[in-house]
C-alpha cells in the first residue's frame, strides 16, 4: 500500500516520521535568530542525510550546508549544491583524490586543515590538477578531536598563506564537548571560554589576510549563548532541525527543558510480543535505534508512564515504571522520539513526512551510509 494519505500509525514498522510542521517550525526559528543577532547559518548535514532537507535550510536563508565527510559532500553536490563545507579533515591520498574531481563539479567547495602535513598533501594534489581550494585552519577549542591548538594555528594559517593553491578563509572551532553538557550556566562559561579564545585567533587572523572573513562554530546546545561573541560569523548547528532525547533533555537559559526546538523527528515501533510480566517487546531495537545519549521517550498521551530499553538488534522493550501501569497491547504502535537523531537516522533509507498526522511525502536520506 502507498504510504502518501496513510495515517502515519498505519505506517510498517520500525520508521522514521518527520513532522513538516515541526521542522518548519525549527529552520525558520534558527534561521531568524541567527539573522538578529547579525550571523549567518550553514547548518550541518551530518544530523538529516538528506538533501532534499539541506535544500530547504538553503531556501530558508542559510549560506551553504556542511557535510562531515567527503562522500556526504559528493551526494549533496550531486543532488544540486554546489557550496558545501566539508568540516572533518580531509587527510589521506585517496580522499583528497576524491575532493579534486568533486571540486571540478563545485569550485566554492570547503574544507578543513588542522596539520601542515596536510596542507603539503593537499597541494601536492592541487598542483596535479590545476585547482585552488577554500580552506578553514580547524581549531581545537577543548574537544581533543580534530584541530589544531589556538597557540599553534598562526603557524598553521602562514602555511596555508604561504601556498600558491590553497586560499585562506578563516577559522572553524567546533566544540563537541560543550553541546550536551546539561547545566545551562556551565555549558554557557565552557563554550564562551572556548570561542573566545578562537576569537583572538580570528582576529589576528584578519590582521594578516583579507580573505580571512569566516568564523565558523557552534552547535544546538550553544547556539544561543555563541551568537553573543562579536566575532563569529556564521554557526553550524545540526540537530536543532529534528531533535532528539539527547537534546531535549539538557536545560535552557531559563531553567527548563530545552524547549527552543521541537522533536519533528520521531520513530514508530509496534508491539510484537506481550505476556513477559511488566513489560512488551516492540520492534525497534539496536539496530533501529542507535544506543548513545538519553533513552527514548514515548510521545503517545495514553501511554504517560513507559519506559523504552534495548532488548537486541532487533527488539526493544516498553517497561512499566510502576505496578498497575496499562501496558500496551500487541500490534499497538508507539512513536518514540530518538535517543540521537544522527546515527539513528544513517539506519534508515526515507523519512515518512507528515502533515496533522497523515504521511504527505516521502523523501530519500540520500546521505545515508556515507561515512568515507
Ligand atoms: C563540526 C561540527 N559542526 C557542527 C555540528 C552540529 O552540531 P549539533 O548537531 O549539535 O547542532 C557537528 C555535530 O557533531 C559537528 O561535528
């Protein structure tokens, strides 16, 4: 049966429903706060997968859209947009070989470098091929991840000047480590320690290039509290367009959940098994729901008082918090939103996208499985 005009809990289960209201809702908010506050907004791909969705932040305003890894990039060049971020490093041979022929398709192209090695094996390509590219000097703000430290990236940034093939456009500073921390006051002085220390160097920076006109940084959980740094140009939040339990459970700036955003990405699963005492098997496990950030939480009203758990790769459990808790009935279908939206969302090929409930499209998570 087609999907389009089915109630979105006659769906087959486990899927992924995505709420065009809600999501709407979330890109145009980002979109305007970031405006106010006088930035700009290149938000990640790496959260949705999907083009289709990248092309909707684009028309809601954005600059570009990032993309974590280069075989996500060639999928969103491939799919008509040309101005992609790439915000991982690119450092080996055989990746860069990639980046120049997706680079001939799309020459405002961007990358990342955190390693003058890196710099020299990207030249050595450029020269081969006859192009110039766009770079970033990666800042490692205190995530420990990619990035170079704040004391060493002049150094960095002399390199990339000194080349006859790479041009020099400014600086990222992503802080991972700061996104989710739950406390609204501490994650506000980590991450304001952090930009501010990448704002010196941006600063020096444009002392040395005029080219030098990009500050890159930011995610959901910081985006309100980084827009105040004068310097940052753009952020590059992700998740705020879909959400999840992750996300949803650390504080906002006035004590409550972080409510700026609303979960427009949920996950249906269906009871498959009942008579196991206090709880049922549904059919959503591992392998649908991936297992990283906070539990899974039931959205249906009649059901206030269940608990998600992994049972399996293929099998989750609804657990009763208390004795006498109704517990749903096998076929039953429960939408759940998602612990971590990102890798949830690489097990899936489409998101069902809804409208009052009822599925209004179908749209391909053409990113899916590019991890390369
Ligand atoms: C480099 C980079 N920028 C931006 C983001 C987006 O962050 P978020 O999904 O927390 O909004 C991520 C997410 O991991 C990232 O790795």
């Amino acid at each position: 049966m087609k999907p389009v005009g089915r109630n979105k809990f006659e769906l087959d289960t486990p899927c992924l429903v995505l709420d065009l209201d809600l999501l709407d809702e979330n890109l145009q908010k980002m979109q305007a706060t970031v405006v106010a506050a006088g930035k700009a907004l290149r938000p990640h791909a790496k959260t949705h997968k999907c083009s289709l969705l990248a092309k909707m932040q684009l028309a809601a305003g954005a600059v570009g859209i990032c993309a974590a890894k280069v075989s996500e990039a060639e999928a969103l060049v491939h799919a008509g947009i040309p101005n992609v971020l790439v915000t991982g490093p690119v450092a080996t041979a055989e990746k860069i070989a990639r980046l120049m022929a997706l680079l001939r398709k799309a020459p405002f192209l961007m990358t990342v470098v955190d390693h003058p090695a890196n710099v020299e094996l990207l030249e050595q390509q450029l020269a081969g091929a006859g192009l110039n590219l766009d770079v970033l000097v990666d800042l490692d703000i205190g995530h420990g991840r990619t990035g170079v430290a704040p004391g060493k990236a002049m150094e960095l940034a002399e390199r990339v000047l000194a080349s006859d093939r790479l041009r020099l456009r400014g600086i990222q500073a992503y802080a991972g480590n700061v996104q989710h921390i739950p406390r609204y006051s501490d994650r506000r002085a980590a991450s304001l320690k952090g930009l501010k220390q990448a704002a010196a160097v941006f600063r020096q920076l444009q002392t040395r290039a005029e080219s030098c006109t990009i500050f890159s940084a930011s995610g959901t959980g910081s985006a309100k509290i980084d827009l105040v740094i004068p310097e940052l140009t753009e952020l590059q939040a992700g998740s705020y367009a879909l959400m999840d339990a992750e996300y949803l459970a650390i504080e906002c700036a006035d004590g409550s959940e972080c409510a700026d955003y609303q979960p427009a990405l949920t996950m249906l699963t269906t009871v498959v098994s009942v008579g196991h005492g206090r709880q049922v098997t549904v059919d959503a496990g591992l392998k649908a729901l991936y297992k990283d950030g906070g539990h899974p939480r039931v959205l249906n009203p009649e059901f206030p008082n269940l608990h998600y758990d992994w049972f399996g790769d293929e099998y989750g459990k609804l657990c009763a918090r208390s004795r006498g808790t109704l517990l749903p009935e096998l076929g039953t279908v429960l939408e759940l939103v998602v612990s971590h939206c990102d890798p949830t969302i690489n097990q899936f090929d489409r998101f069902f996208v809804t409208r009052d409930g009822k599925v209004v499209d179908v749209w391909t998570i053409d990113l899916r499985g590019r991890s390369q």
